[in-house]
C-alpha cells in the first residue's frame, strides 16, 4: 500500500526508530500537492489530516499516529487541523 498507517503508535516503536531525534515539521490548515520521491516515515504530535493518493481513496490520520509514504505516489494533502510531525525521508 502507498500509505500505512499505525494507529496509536507504541511507545516501544517510538524509542527503537529513535523518532523523538527526527526534525520537526509544521503547518497550518491548508490543501497542497505533493509527491514522494523517496519513502517518507512520520509521527503525528498533533493534527488532523487526510491524504488522497492519485487515484485512490483519502487516507486519514492524526496525533499519534505513525504514517509511512512510499516512494513514487503523488498525493494531495488536505491538513485540517493544524500539523506538527517529527519526519525522515529514506
């Protein structure tokens, strides 16, 4: 699947991707287009948001959910409420 997503992600899963050390992304409600050109993991400290990719169905997540992109996939977000991710690409 183009996107994952672990609900409530354990604080186990957090500790050992060393997630707390990742950068931080921010922003506010807004749609955007963006595609993955390489795989993107991210978790959500706050926010609302759902993604829709090319073709497919929207993908919702929020706080503490772990979300992985795929490489490759465009997609359009659509942020709700506003977003504060730690992120890594790779």
């Amino acid at each position: 699947m183009a996107i994952s997503v672990t609900s409530a992600c354990p604080e186990s899963t957090i500790n050992e991707l060393g997630i707390r050390q990742w950068p931080i992304w921010t922003c506010e409600p807004s749609t955007f287009p963006w595609t993955y050109a390489e795989q993107e993991t991210c978790l959500l400290l706050e926010g609302e948001v759902s993604v829709t990719p090319e073709g497919g169905k929207p993908v919702h997540f929020g706080a503490g959910d772990l979300v992985v992109f795929s490489a490759g996939i465009s997609c359009i977000w659509e942020v709700h409420r506003a977003v504060r991710k730690h992120y890594r690409f790779g």
